[in-house]
C-alpha cells in the first residue's frame, strides 16, 4: 500500500499527470473509470486566482467521482501562493500539488514552475510555509534540476520531505531538456534508494507503455507512476497497465465502435462544462489517439479538428465508425 498523507492508494498507484488544456474535469473522469487511482486538475496559476481569473478559477472544479483528487497551483510568490491554499481549500480537494516542474517560458521567467529550480532555498521554504498552512497533504512534481550541471534531485527531495512534503513526482528530464531526448529515471532511483527517504516517490515521463510502467516499477523499484503524454486521447492507458501487471498480458484494444463512443462521450462532457465554442476547440487534441492506427485517417481527422460546429465533429464520429467499424487494429499503443 502508497500512502498519501492519509490517503491510501493501491501497490504502485497510476497517476493522472497535471497537463493544461487536457486534465480537465471530463478527462479526468475518463481516466478515473478506466484505472487511474489519482487525479490532477490543469496547472493554477496563484496569481491567476488572486485576480479571480475566470479561466483559473474554472479549473477548481473538481467531483466526488473523480476522489482521490489533487489541484496543482504554480507560483514564486510566497503571499500569493499562502492565499492560493486558502482559495484552492474551498473546492475541498483531497491534495494539493505545487508545480516545481513546468518547463514553460512564460512561467519560468517569472520563477515558477521549473525555473524555482535555479533557488532551491526558496523551493524548500516555500513548501514548508504551505505545508504549515492547511491541513491537506502538500505534494510536489518537479525536475531532475535546471540543467545536466545542477541535478541535485536526491538532496532536493530529501529537503522537501523534511519540511513536510508528503509525496514528491519527479519527471526524468532536466527543464533545459523540455521534452526532448530520453527520460533517465536512474536519479528517480537513487531518490528513491536514499535512505532517510519515507514519502511515496513517484516516476514520470516516458511512460509509454505497459512495459515501461513495470520497468519503472520493478527495475527501478519507484513508488508510483504518474502518466501524462500516453493517456491523452487515450483514457484506457490505465487499465492496460494494471492488466499487464497482473497477468503479463496485454489487455485487447479497444474496438473503433469502443473509441468512437469514447470521444462522443468526452466532447459531450467537455461541452455540457466548458460550453459548445471551447468544448469543440479543447477536444481537438485528443483525437490523433482516439484513432490512432486507422489508415487513410487524415480526411476525417481534419473534419474534426477544423470545425467549430459540435454536430459536423459529431458527424465525423459516426463516419469514422461506418467507414472503419470492422476495422481491427494492430496491438499497438
């Protein structure tokens, strides 16, 4: 059993990676009904919430269907992020997670997200002010350092710990890396191996596979998985990973019939909560994998990405099911 503060989460727990414009309250609740055992909301911006942006403020949504739930908010500002816990609480969510990992330019050149990484005294202070100021578990994803030259991810994670972190989420690159090359989880490892270290450690990026999942788990002995980039469009990610643990095998694909209902379902959600103009537009990219593997698939993927209209997508869905419906496709995610 990973325990979270005192929530307690399966052996080795699937984690919804905090992703803008895609972790949303539809997604999320995709992902939950098809195996992840912790979701996060889309990365808040403190000082988004201060000013009651519309936008931030939309992304506390959060349902009981959704629990174990965590909200993830980012920031540099010691004050702002103090009052952003006293916002988030409202929306009585189950963790809060704070972005020391976001690789972004325009939130690294305020110092947020990754680019804390260049202090990390105020990354280790600013975690024990929040922890101090509520009660619910305090969480934190980041980077294995700013660059190839400053990874000190074992020392960082055994700081945060000590000022009461409660779960740490490391992403096996460097913020100078964005997303490019490989993940290297051997520093995950050596976090996880340290000895002083009692909190859940979570390993993320490039988990891509259910192979890479146990890999992750067995080779490098890590607490958790947190998935991002393999779940977009492709919510039943989780349950092939727990299939593949329990059995060795790999759980069947879903049928085009199954993956059709699936995005119906989805643009259906997103519009009913985000309105039919940024329900359609928000969707979009989640399509490539919904159909991912059907050939000669561009005409009907352009129709869905270019309209703004929900009933021409709608349309397009059920083509995609006429045309290809006996379609089987090869065991490949």
């Amino acid at each position: 059993m990973v325990k979270i503060g005192n929530i307690e989460l399966p052996e080795f727990p699937l984690l919804l990676a905090p992703m803008e414009d895609v972790s949303d309250p539809p997604f999320r609740a995709l992902c939950k009904e098809n195996g992840a055992d912790v979701v996060y909301t889309e990365f808040i911006s403190s000082e988004g919430l201060i000013r009651d942006a519309a936008k931030s403020l939309m992304k506390l949504d959060i349902y009981e269907k959704e629990r174990p739930v965590g909200i993830q908010i980012f920031g540099a500002n010691l004050e702002s992020m103090l009052r952003t816990i006293e916002i988030v609480e409202k929306s009585n969510p189950d963790i809060i997670d704070i972005n020391f990992g976001c690789p972004v330019k325009k939130v690294v050149s305020k110092g947020a997200g990754a680019g804390i990484l260049k202090d990390i005294d105020l990354m280790v202070s600013l975690t024990e002010a929040m922890v101090k100021h509520t009660n619910l578990p305090i969480t934190v994803k980041t980077r294995l350092g700013w660059d190839h030259d400053s990874i000190r991810i074992v020392e960082v994670a055994e700081r945060l710990q000590d000022v009461g972190c409660a779960a740490i989420s490391i992403h096996g690159r460097t913020r100078a890396q964005m997303y490019k090359g490989e993940a290297d989880w051997k520093p995950i490892a050596a976090v996880k191996n340290n000895q002083r270290m009692h909190i859940p450690v979570f390993g993320n990026g490039d988990v891509t596979t259910p192979e890479k999942a146990m890999e992750m788990r067995d080779s490098y002995g890590l607490d958790g998985a947190m998935i991002g980039r393999a779940a977009i469009g492709y919510p039943w990610f989780f349950n092939e990973v727990k299939h593949y643990f329990k059995t060795g095998e790999h759980l069947g694909q879903p049928t085009i019939a199954q993956r059709v209902e699936m995005a119906r379902r989805h643009l259906q959600m997103a519009i009913d909560w985000k309105g039919p103009l940024l329900g359609v537009f928000e969707t979009r990219r989640h399509y490539t994998n919904y159909f991912k593997g059907i050939p000669h698939f561009k005409e009907h993927r352009m129709k869905m990405v270019t309209s703004d209209d929900a009933e021409n997508v709608f349309n397009a869905f059920d083509e995609v099911e006429a045309k290809f419906g006996n379609l089987i496709i090869p065991e490949a995610i």
